[in-house]
C-alpha cells in the first residue's frame, strides 16, 4: 500500500511520513463492489477498516445505523474490547478500504498514540449509542 495515500485520511493525517510508512507495511488494500458484506454482526473479529473511497451502510438488528465515507473507520470495537461484532457493516457503494490484520491493529495501537486515542474515542462514542 501506498504510504502517500494514508496522509488524506482523518486517522493518520497527523502522523509522521516515518509512521505513514509503518502503517503501509502493515495494511493492506481492498476493494469490493456494492452489496458486499464486510463485517458480519456477531460474528468474530478478524480485521479493522478505514474506509479510502466509497460508502457503507451499517446496521444493527436489522435496522440502519448509520452510513460511513471515506476517513470513517469500522471493526475497532470487537478487536479492542475482545468481542464478537457489535454491527453489519456492507458496502453501499463499490468501495476502497485500508484493512489491517489483528495483530497489526494492536502494534499500531501499542506504538502511535496519536492513533490509539482517535480510535478509543470512537469507541466510547459509538458504545454510548
């Protein structure tokens, strides 16, 4: 993945050329047409999103939450609190996302705390919902 790409998202805009660089090596790129499924609700957690191009639509129990763009992030509250999938998250539109394994979710969490402290306030954000 390209580093340079990293700068126009939210998450990591602040972060270091150094840092960007880590974080490219530890993530990976998807893309998917609409109607596909991401992340499943209840399901285990096995990646963390950060969307590039495009929209999902995220549901609860069937019913919308909410629809994220480009700099939204999703799958941070399963990884972090050690839970099953709190929502459905589904491409709205085709879409481009920044993924990152587990583990590579964790180094990056344990190493920028610039990034650790955007992603735990979402999570109290989204938790008090």
């Amino acid at each position: 993945m390209d580093a340079k790409r990293l700068e126009e998202l939210p998450l990591f805009r602040d972060l270091s050329k150094g840092e960007r660089e880590r974080i490219a090596r530890w993530a990976d790129e998807v893309d998917v047409p609409a109607g596909y499924q991401l992340l499943g609700e209840g399901r285990l957690p096995h990646e963390f999103f950060v969307i590039e191009e495009g929209k999902a639509d995220v549901t609860k129990g069937g019913d919308t939450i909410t629809q994220l763009g480009p700099g939204d992030f999703f799958g941070e509250i399963a990884l972090v609190e050690h839970e099953r999938r709190t929502a459905t998250v589904t491409a709205a539109t085709p879409l481009t996302a920044i993924v990152m394994a587990p583990r590579e979710f964790e180094t990056m969490r344990q190493e920028m705390p610039e990034v650790c402290q955007r992603i735990t306030d979402a999570i109290q954000e989204r938790l008090s919902r």
